[in-house]
C-alpha cells in the first residue's frame, strides 16, 4: 500500500478495509475528530456514534515535523518505531501500554485503545493532583523493560537482533542529540527568541563552558551507549494516567540507548513540576508529596531493577558461577548506583534545554507572569547546574531531594 495522508473523512474509509478495527466497532456507525496537541503528528479519535464507550485513536506521522510546518522535512518512518516499541513495551507489561489493534508502517500509523477518562500527567500535575499509584507503576515499567531488553537478560545475539530493529531511528536520535544536547546551550536560531533575547542567564549559561563540558560528556553516552531499548522522550506529557493507571503512549523516539536517560528525562520533568508549585501556586504540601513521589520512583526503579536481575542466570553478560556471590551483589549494586548517577546527569541537561530551547514546558514557559517566569527559569537552571556539575558522585535519593530543597 501507498503511503498517503489521511484526513478526518478519510480516515473512515482507511479503516473499512481494516478487520481488527471493523470487528471492534461492529455495525456501529463512525466519526472521526482530529485530538492532537503534540509537535510531530496527526492523532485522530474514531469513536461510534451508538456507544460512546467504544472508541479507538488512530494517528499517523506526516513527513514533515508538524508544529514547525511542511518546510521541515522529517521522515515519517519514526512511526515504525513507535509501532515496534509499543508492541515490544505491551510483550513486557501489557498494563503500562495502549494496546496496539492495527499497524502499518507502509502508510505510518497505527490504531490502538483509546485511553477514556485518562489525563496528561504534565497537565494532572500542574493541578496538584496526587497520584497515588504513580511511582510504583512507572518505576515498574521502567524497570521492567530497560532491564528486559538490556544484555542483563537478553542472549548476544538477541540484544543484537534488537539494536538492528531499532537503531536505524537515526532522525529522531539525530533531533534528541540537537535539542537535548546542543541548541539550547548555545546561540541556535531554532531556540526561543523571546526568551533569549536580552537575557543574562541566557549568556551565562552558553559561557558556561565547566557545564557544557558536562553535557557533552552526557551526549556522548546518548549517542555510544546501547544499554537498553528507551522510550526516548519519557516526559509527563508521554504520560496518560489517572487514579488507577498510568500508560505510557508516544515512543517515536525509541532506540537502544543509556540506561539512565528515560529515568533522567522523567525526573528532569518532574522537576519542572516542583519548581513551579515553588514559584506559582506556592503549595508546600503538594510539594512535599511530589519530592516523595520522585525519591520513591527512583528507589522502587533500583529495587525492582535488582529483583528482575536476581532472577536471570544467565544473559550476554553475564555467566552462572563467573563471579561469587558476595562479588556479584557488591557488582550489582554499583551498576544501579551508576545507572542514577547517569540518570540525575541526563536529568540536567533535559530540565535546562526546556529553558531557551524550542520545546519548552507548559509549567515554565507557560508562565504568564514574566517576574514568576524568570523566577522559575532561573531556579530550574540552577537545580540543573547542581544535577550537571554532581551526578558522577551522587550517592542516593535523598542527595537530589537536598538539590530541590535547596534551590530557590
Ligand atoms: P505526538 O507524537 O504528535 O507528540 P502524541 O502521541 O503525544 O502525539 O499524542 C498527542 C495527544 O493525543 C496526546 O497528548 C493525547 O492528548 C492524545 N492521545 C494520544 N494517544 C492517545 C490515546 N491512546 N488515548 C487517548 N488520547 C491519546
Ligand atoms: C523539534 S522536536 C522538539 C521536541 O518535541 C519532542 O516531544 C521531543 O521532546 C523533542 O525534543
Ligand atoms: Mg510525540
């Protein structure tokens, strides 16, 4: 099949052809209305027009990046990529992923649940609410499936079979290693002109040639180190949760990759979160209960990382009987401490590229008030200097909850 660009009317017609999807909605007449808010693609909600309850997501990537415009060119194979990740994250933990009806990569899109009565966890926490199941369920996922995918488990050649499914998401890598890592460290015409302009921080942080140091020693692990299948830009808006559940949607930018970087990705988010209850709506309870949130994310990911790893023998790394076992527990904990260590470095670079880059947050560059919104820039870059210039040495948990205590 050709690829072709679908459109609210035909995305009706696309999916008569499609069994899985057909079987779903029976009889039931269709509709069909354009939902979404992010930066690359077309997301269509297909629901019946019978049964409210029944409705699938169909969305599809365009060849172009969609929030710069049809001049930035941009392959749209990345949804291979999201279609392969997802269907791997669901064959490790069904619970944490939408499920997957239909696939295509010829014409870039996919179907899959629709996920009612869910809210974007970015949007969730900038209202204060308290997801109480939260931290286990993503330092589950997390661990589930770096550690599944890593060589702590796989055979060599199935973690080379997996390198080779995933690793040829060259764009999207490419756009995380200039974003992430690069432009918004230096004058870049694609960073926030508004923001830049004018702006002292702005000039001290592309002179800050000790940090820039940090980063690129952090770039350089993004771009080398194939630990483990990554979902590639786990922020709070790659989240859809509620009281019950927490799902992971959006891999597009998934390849195999530092173990520490979702995790730093996440926990740079939830960063953004804090600093803004600090500056905004002021609320030390709820901050209180996000700095709890984070250092219980991160230590369930540590355990549960470990206990997955107790119960694998043998992996490509690993051989029953090569190390003793007091060796080979003093070995694992110090590759969990490396992996948070990382984590907090990449945390740093992710919290501070939402500053003057193109990407940034709603709960930093939404703020309305330009006083508050210096305010909150300047506290995220200082909580990010302090990640950069300490993750090689971090220790524990409760050294990066002193971090965000001590910013302000
Ligand atoms: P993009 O790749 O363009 O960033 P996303 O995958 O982030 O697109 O989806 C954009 C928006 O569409 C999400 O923020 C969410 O509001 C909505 N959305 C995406 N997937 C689902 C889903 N499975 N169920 C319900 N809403 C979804
Ligand atoms: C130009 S793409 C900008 C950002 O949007 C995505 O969600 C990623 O975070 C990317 O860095
Ligand atoms: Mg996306």
């Amino acid at each position: 099949m050709n690829y072709k660009k679908l459109d609210k009317l035909t995305v009706l017609d696309y999916i008569l052809d499609v069994n899985s999807v057909m079987s779903y909605f029976g009889e039931d007449e269709l509709q069909a209305d354009e939902i979404g808010d992010g930066n690359l693609n077309y997301v269509y909600k297909i629901s019946s027009i019978q049964d409210s309850q029944k409705a699938l997501i169909l969305k599809q990537a365009v060849p172009y990046l969609r929030c710069v415009g049809e001049d930035f060119a941009l392959s749209r194979e990345r949804m291979s990529y999201e279609i392969r990740a997802l269907q791997k994250f669901y064959s490790i933990f069904p619970s944490f992923v939408p499920k997957v009806h239909h696939a295509n990569e010829a014409m870039s899109l996919v179907v899959m649940e629709y996920l009612d009565s869910y809210t974007i966890m970015r949007k969730g926490l900038i209202e204060r609410t308290e997801y109480k199941k939260f931290s286990e369920q993503i330092s589950t996922f997390m661990a589930a499936t770096l550690f599944y995918t890593s060589s702590l488990h796989l055979s060599s050649s199935e973690k080379r079979a997996l390198v080779d499914r995933f690793n040829s998401n060259v764009e999207l890598c490419k756009l995380s290693e200039d974003f992430v890592f690069s432009f918004a460290f230096m004058e870049h015409e694609t960073n926030n002109k508004e923001r830049v302009e004018d702006s002292k921080e702005a000039k001290k942080l592309f002179l800050d040639m000790e940090l820039k140091e940090k980063i690129l020693e952090l770039k350089y692990k993004f771009m080398t180190q194939s630990d483990a299948l990554l979902h590639g830009d786990l922020h709070t808006g790659s989240i859809m949760i509620n009281e019950t559940r927490a799902c992971i949607i959006d891999p597009e930018f998934a390849f195999v990759g530092p173990f520490g970087f979702d995790i730093g990705v996440l926990l740079a988010n939830f960063v953004s979160s804090y600093v803004y209850h600090s500056v905004v709506s002021r609320d030390d309870e709820y901050k209180e209960w996000l700095l709890l949130g984070i250092k219980e994310f991160l230590a369930k990911f540590q355990t549960k990382f470990l206990d997955f790893w107790s119960e694998s023998k043998n992996s490509a790394l690993l051989i029953e009987g090569y190390l003793d076992s007091i060796t080979l527990e003093a070995y694992k904990r110090k590759f969990v401490k490396d992996i948070l260590r990382d984590s907090v470095g990449f945390a740093g670079c992710e919290a501070a590229r939402r500053v003057y880059g193109v990407a940034g947050v709603e709960e930093i560059r939404g703020i309305k008030d330009n006083l508050l919104r210096e305010k909150a820039e300047e506290m995220v870059l200082k909580i990010a200097r302090e990640f950069l210039m300490r993750y090689k040495t971090i220790q524990n948990c409760d050294e990066i909850l002193e971090i965000l205590r001590d910013a302000r």
